[in-house]
C-alpha cells in the first residue's frame, strides 16, 4: 500500500475512535489551554494502535514533542503514517525485525526525551544503561510485566519518579479484568474460529488480566481452570468457582492455555512435554516470554504456518501444538487485531494523560521511582468515566 492510501486509511480510522474516546477529547481541550508540556519531549513505547494514536494527538495539543516506537509485532503501519503526517517522529513497523525493535527503542533513547510513556519499562531500562537518567524529570509505565522490572531490575536505580498506571484500580477493574478479558477471548475465537463453550480452558495467574479472561471465557460457556502460585489469588479462584490445581497437573486435562502472569517460563518445556495432542498455547502478558516457545521450537520435527498468527508445531511421537501469534500478546496480534475496547482505552489513556501531566508539572510532589497513581487523579477519572458511561441515570 503506498505511503498516501496508509495516511488516508490511519486518518480514517483514528478519526472514527477519536469521536468515541469522549473522556481524551475533553482532555485535549484542557491540555490545548493549558500547554502542560510545552518545550518537553516526550518518548514513547507503547503499541501503536488507533488508540494509541489519539492518546499521542492529546498530549501534543498541550504542547509535547513526541519521539516514540511500538512493541514488537503489534506496529500498525497506517498509524504510523498518520502520526508523522502531524510532524511527529514515529519509528517502527509492523514487520520489523526483534533486532530492529530494539534499534527503535534505541533510536528514541537517543532522543534524549524529558518524560517516559513506557511499556515493559524498555525506556527506563534504556536509559539507565545509557547513563542519561539525570536528564528525565519522570515517566509513565502500562503494565504489569514493567512495573515488575521497575521494583526488581530497576530498584533503586532510578532517580526520577515513575507512574505505575498498572497499579491504578480503575486500569485494573475497567482495563485489565473487562477489556483484556474481552478483547483476549475475542481474539483467540477471531484467529483460531474455535468454539468456546465446552472448550476446556487453562489460565495462568489470576491478577486482574487473569480474573477477566477466566470470566468471559465462562461467559461464553467455556469450562475452565485456573493455576496460580499465590496462595491469596488461589484461595480467591477457587471460592468464585474454578477449578484451582497445579499447571503440572492441568497439562493434561486443558485444550486451550493462556498465560497472564507477567512472569517469563510460565509453561516450561516439561509442560510442554504433558500436554496433550492438539492442544493451543497463547499469551496475553506483555513480553513473549511466558510461553518457552525456544524449547517449543527446538524439539519441533516440523512448524506450519496455518494463518495469520497460527502455527502448527509437530512434535516427537506423533503429537502437535497450536501456538498463537508466536508467544506474543495475543490479543493485538492476527488479522485486523483491535486490543482491548475503545471505552477502557479512553479511560486508561487518561490515567496517563493527566498522570503525564503531574509529572511534567509538579515532579517535586512525586517520589523516585515505581509509584501508584496519585488518588486524586484516580478519583477525578473515576466521576469522569460514570458521567461519560450515563451510569448515574
């Protein structure tokens, strides 16, 4: 598709889920007053998406220059052509290379942004091997897998505050647990036209991503199973009526698997080896590392590409397994991927607006490092997201 038909086709799609992200809109007209990011440049990776889009549309109104990359796979090309029609930098593609990802993620650190909007903490990471944290004044992270490295990896290391929009309640009862649960389901019935009620079903971890996939699976009549290695989450599965075990001891009994831990080696090569014939793997954590799909790969006698997304891997002694969009997150991966819904995007891409906002005008009131959401941002988004929902008629 030539350069012009992608603009065309990213403008068109972005100006349809911009009409319906009513909660960014108005913050594109406060940020267009206020000029809270005026002579700041802000660095992002993050996947780019339509809604990605209008999140970066709202924080250059109030004045910030973006330099920003996707993740891995999930690039939508027509985005980026769009975004640099409006003058700002936009590095990636959607049939870049790992090598050249992480050339991206480079090239934005080269950049020498003021402010972060991270995703799996690459920026922040980046940047203190770089040795150029003293020149960020702070920074956003999305997810749960980052906000993991930040107070593991990265403890200690970071003399700039970071908001954790994953601590966020509101992310994580209208984001992670209804959206990603939605669009995770969605996207495994779009790519594999599998039908879910009677499927049997394994969902690893049962944080707020876990929780949601695991309800709507159900809601659509699957039977499923939860593995958690938290007592408490355990303890929590089993009294909302799952079946609650060991991965080890639901190898064999599931049809379809799904990781949502944010933790790499989730399903281990001896995983692999006990489960059965046929059986699919997908992952909905941010980082392709939940699934050991190099051990996968390596014992495999012969891998097939059925369709977009989908691959069949033959194993010793006759058996095979379906793995989904090569370990990465499933639910922006495929053929016309939409991740999760429009509604939770507005909401989550306000926690990081004015939660961006904060940073770049009151760092001073923020602590270094990994923190939550300050509560009256939570708060003021919390009457926002009723009002805008007509919850309250």
């Amino acid at each position: 598709m030539k350069m012009s038909e992608l603009f065309d086709r990213g403008e068109a799609r972005i100006r349809w889920i911009r009409s319906r992200m009513p909660l960014l809109a108005d913050a594109r007209t406060e940020f267009a007053a206020r000029q809270p990011f005026a002579g700041r440049r802000v660095g992002m990776s993050l996947h780019l998406e339509p809604k990605t889009a209008v999140l970066l549309e709202v924080l250059a109104a109030g004045g910030a220059e973006i330099v920003a990359t996707g993740n891995f796979g999930t690039t939508q090309d027509d985005v980026v052509a769009f975004l640099r029609g409006q003058g700002m930098t936009v590095l990636g593609s959607r049939d870049d290379s790992l090598e050249q990802h992480h050339g991206n993620v480079a090239a934005v650190i080269d950049a020498k942004p003021d402010i972060l909007l991270d995703n799996g903490a690459d920026l922040a990471a980046g940047i203190v091997a770089a040795g150029m944290a003293d020149s960020v004044i702070g920074g956003t992270e999305e997810t749960t897998s980052g906000a993991l490295r930040l107070r593991s990896e990265l403890a200690g290391k970071l003399p700039f505050p970071t908001i954790v929009i994953n601590d966020s309640l509101l992310k994580a009862i209208g984001e992670n647990r209804h959206a990603v649960g939605q669009s995770v389901v969605e996207s495994i019935m779009r790519i594999t036209n599998l039908m879910i009620p009677g499927g049997r079903f394994v969902v690893a971890g049962y944080g707020w991503c876990g929780r949601g996939i695991a309800q709507y699976l159900r809601a659509f009549g699957g039977r499923v199973a939860i593995a958690e290695v938290d007592e408490i989450k355990a303890f929590e599965a089993a009294l909302d009526g799952y079946r609650v075990d060991e991965l080890e001891n639901l190898a064999e009994w599931g049809q379809v698997f799904v990781t949502a831990t944010g933790h790499p080696g989730v399903i281990t090569r001896d995983i692999i080896d006990r489960i059965n014939d046929g059986a699919v793997l997908a992952n909905a954590g941010h980082f392709p590392w939940e699934i050991d799909v190099d051990a996968l790969y390596a014992d495999a006698e012969r891998l097939t590409e059925l369709d977009s997304a989908i691959e069949r891997v033959d194993l010793p002694g006759g058996r095979h397994i379906v793995l989904l969009a090569g370990g990465r997150m499933v639910n922006l991966a495929g053929t016309n991927p939409k991740g999760n819904s429009l509604e939770s995007m507005d909401l989550g891409f306000l926690l990081q607006s004015l939660s961006l906002e904060r940073v770049a005008t009151d760092p001073e009131s923020l602590l270094a490092g990994a923190q939550p959401v300050p509560d009256d941002i939570e708060r003021e988004i919390a009457r926002r997201f009723v009002r805008a929902l007509s919850a309250n008629r």
